[in-house]
C-alpha cells in the first residue's frame, strides 16, 4: 500500500505537468502509468509555441535527443482536390514523443510506477484509494489525499465518474502508421489533405527519415480502410513503390470543446489533459495537457494547504484554459487572429487575390463536407 499526497493517473504531458508542479511544492507525488516507459502514442509530435514556451518555463530546454530531423516544422501545407494548395505558417518544434514525455517523467521527480494500470478508484471524504493492477499481475493499491485523472482522450476514468458525458460525445479512431521507403514527400512540412472521402483528416510528414500516416474516422467506420484509401492515392502521388510497416498506433479521439462537452472531475478528483476536453482544433493537445496538468498541481498544493475544496477551486481556476480550447473552434479567431498554433491570418496574407480566394473557398467546403 502507498500513501501519498497526490497520485496522478497517466505519465503524459498533462500527468507530468502536474506531477511538476505538487514535487515542486513538496506533496509526496506517484504516477501511475499502465505501459512500459518510455512509450509510443499516436501523435504528430508538433510542438505548438504555447507547448515551447511552456517547457522551457517549467522543464528548461527541450534536449537534443528529443528533437526529431527535421526538428522545426515550418508549415501546415493544405492540399486540396484539383491540386490547390496553401501553407499555414506553424514554427513549432518536431519531436519524439516517447522521449519527450519520458524526459518529462523524469523531471518530474515524482515516484513512476510504470507498468502499473489503474483498475479501479474509489472515492472517500479525506481522500481517493486506487487499486492498480502491475503487468506481472500483482495488486497494487495507492491512497491519495488528491487524485489527479491524466489518463488521454478515452479516459476510463471520466467514463466512470461521468458515463452520461461520454455517452453524448461524438468519438473517432485516430490511426498512424510509419514506414521505412523513398519517397519526395517535402521535409518540414505537415502536409494536410484536405479530401473527406478519404477521412475526415488525413495527414503525411516525414520525421527521422521516416514516412508517417494518419487518418482519423468517426468510430463506426474503419480506420484501417482509410488509411487503405489514403495509402493508394499519396504512395501514388509521391512516387513510392516500396515500403516496409515500422509502427502502428491507433487511439480513440473526441472533440468537447465544439460542444461544451467537459468533464474535470469531482470533489477530491481533478480530471486534466485530453481525459477533460481539452483538445484544441486540429488535434493539437500538448499546450492545453501541460497547462491544465500545472493547474491541477498547483490546486492540490493549494487546497491541502488551505484546507479549501480541491474540486471546487480547480473548476474555478481552469475555466481561462477551457474558454481558450473552445475559443480554438472559433473560425473567425482562427482566420483573423495572430498567435494561434496555425497562424492563417499569416498564411492567407502571403497569398495572392487569386490564391487566396480559391484556398478560402477549398478551405469552406472542406469544413462543410467535414462537419456533415
Ligand atoms: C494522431 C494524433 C496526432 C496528434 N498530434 C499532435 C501534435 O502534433 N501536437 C499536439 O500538441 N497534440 C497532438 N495530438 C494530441 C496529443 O497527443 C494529446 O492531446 C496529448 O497527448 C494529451 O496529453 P495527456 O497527458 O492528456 O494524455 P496522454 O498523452 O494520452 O497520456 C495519457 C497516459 O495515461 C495512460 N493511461 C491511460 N489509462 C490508464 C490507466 N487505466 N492506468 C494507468 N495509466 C493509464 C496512457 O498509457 C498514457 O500514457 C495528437 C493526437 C493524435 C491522436
């Protein structure tokens, strides 16, 4: 049996930002990570600039074996049928997702008991038990005053403390698969295909000399199938003959925000992360992870020392974070603001008249074939 201040379920961005920030205020913290660290997970890997300013506020500087080649991502080209095309500016970083969240496990300094899945919580008025289950099949159970919920877009946790919520979200498969090949797909770019009858997003980029895939599908079609239709139209287009399967990871994928659809917990439970609804337009979810880990941390040193209500303050403190996901979803924003992660208003600057008027136009009826 563990006894802690704080236990934090997933070792992702949004577990480590917390874990961060409770050792930083010495609470006795634990995460509990149900794979082998490090480990891989579906993603692009693009650090946005509010996921830099972040880590180098809070981590220091991303280390060199983090970074993947091409380490800097200048752009999201947007392809569109007809062969039209246009780059939205993006100046994030590229990096390797099972080393930077493994980098972040470490400078957490909490205790990580990987291979460790939770199994079950239950929750009490001085605290939350956890009954976790190792790999070797051993019972291990942790007692928090504080239990922080970081466990990714399909939360199992959120399920059980909010089953109706999770009912009434609309839920896809996000697949990715890299390959070993030659190919003339253009290096520091993410290439964005804007064709919703191959899936609603399918995306390419090259990374560490590697091709990566993605497709994303509502949940009762088949991802495998996409990306089957995928494969055949840009294997075509880039030339590839050839290509040898080195990963496939696939995850389930909601968007909240459109729809207000949140769920950050209870009264001794602060749900954070992408098991909240924090998961901003076009999938990006590491800026919005880190921040609301750090703020779930931060309650919980807060209110063991204050002897406040942890669930309460959280709900109040995470609502600037809440109303910046949802204001990501908001087109206007994202077409005339600057400092977003996709920076269009630039984008769209550096167009001609011509240009301009038929992205924009390609752009609308993506979204509209794309929302159905
Ligand atoms: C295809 C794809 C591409 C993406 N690309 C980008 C991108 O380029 N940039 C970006 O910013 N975002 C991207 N995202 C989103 C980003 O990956 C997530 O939003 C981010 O990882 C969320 O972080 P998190 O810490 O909340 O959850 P996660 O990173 O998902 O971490 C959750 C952790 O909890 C663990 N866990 C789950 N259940 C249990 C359990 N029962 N017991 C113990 N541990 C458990 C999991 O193993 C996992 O390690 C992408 C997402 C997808 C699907």
């Amino acid at each position: 049996m563990i006894d802690c201040d704080v236990a934090i379920v997933g070792a992702g961005p949004a577990g480590c930002a917390a874990a961060r920030e409770c050792t930083r205020k010495g609470l006795t913290t634990v995460i509990v990570e149900k794979k082998k660290i490090p480990r891989h997970k579906a993603c692009s890997g693009i650090l946005a600039p509010a996921s830099i300013n972040f880590l180098s506020e809070h981590f220091g500087d991303v280390p060199q074996d983090v970074l993947a080649v091409p380490s800097h991502v200048n752009a999201m080209r947007m392809h569109f049928p007809g062969g039209h095309r246009g780059d939205i500016p993006i100046h994030g970083l590229m990096i390797r997702r099972d080393r930077l969240d493994a980098w972040l496990c470490k400078a957490s300094r909490a205790e990580i008991l990987d291979e460790t899945k939770m199994q079950s919580f239950t929750e009490g008025t001085d605290g939350v038990d956890l009954l976790c289950i190792k790999s070797n099949g051993k019972r291990l159970e942790v007692h928090s005053r504080i239990l922080i919920a970081a466990d990714g877009g399909a939360s199992r946790m959120v399920k059980q403390i909010d089953p109706q919520l999770t009912a009434k979200l609309t839920w896809y498969v996000a697949l990715q698969e890299t390959y070993a090949c030659r190919c003339h797909l253009e290096l520091g770019f993410f290439h964005f295909f804007a064709f919703p009858e191959i899936s609603p997003y399918p995306s390419a980029y090259i990374k560490d000399d590697l091709l990566v895939m993605e497709v994303v599908v509502r949940v009762e079609d088949k991802a495998t199938r996409a990306m089957a239709r995928f494969k055949e139209y840009l294997w075509k287009r880039i030339g590839i003959e050839q290509a040898r399967l080195v990963r496939r990871l696939g995850c389930r994928v909601t968007y909240a925000a459109p729809r207000g659809l949140f769920c950050f917990g209870t009264e001794r439970i602060l749900v954070s992360g992408e098991a909240s609804g924090l998961l901003n337009l076009f999938g990006e979810g590491i800026s919005s992870a880190l921040a609301s880990g750090r703020i779930a941390g931060r309650v919980s040193f807060n209110s063991i020392h204050q002897g406040v209500s942890p669930g309460r303050l959280y709900r109040q403190e995470i609502e600037a974070e809440k109303r910046k996901t949802i204001s990501t979803f908001n087109y206007k924003t994202l077409l005339f603001r600057e400092g977003n992660a996709f920076n269009f208003k630039k984008g769209l600057h550096a167009m001609t008249c011509k240009e301009r008027l038929i992205f924009s136009r390609n752009l609308l009826k993506w979204l509209l074939a794309v929302k159905g």
